[in-house]
C-alpha cells in the first residue's frame, strides 16, 4: 500500500516537473534570443575559416614564400 502511494506521488512529481519546464521556459525562444542566436552562429561560422588556418599553421607563411613571385 505504502509503495503505491509513493509511485502515485513520483509520477505527480515528475508531470508537474514535465509541466513546469514546459511551461515555465516561455522566454526561452524570444525575438531577441533568436537574433542573438543567429548572430553567434554567423559570426563562428566567419570566424571558422581563420581558425583551421590556425590549427593547420597556414596563418603564417611559409620560408619558401617569395612575395616578388606574385
């Protein structure tokens, strides 16, 4: 009987848990949010390129480079 009653009582915590994450993050996906988000997902995506330059060590020039060749 006990063991029951504390099943009722964890699935009623658990929809309220449901219920208020799902409610409670109305915000979440304002005009705002959603602008900044994308700002920061262009500006990475710009700044990707400069980074696999880096890691791959192309951001400084090589010896062998001759700038009178252009």
């Amino acid at each position: 009987m006990k063991l029951t009653w504390l099943m009722k009582v964890i699935c009623i915590v658990t929809l309220l848990a449901i219920l208020v994450v799902t409610f409670g993050c109305r915000n979440y996906s304002t005009p705002e949010r959603e602008r900044r988000r994308a700002y920061a997902v262009r500006s990475d995506m710009d700044r990707m390129s400069d980074d696999v330059d880096w890691i791959l060590g192309l951001h400084r020039p090589v010896f062998s480079y001759d700038e009178t060749m252009r």
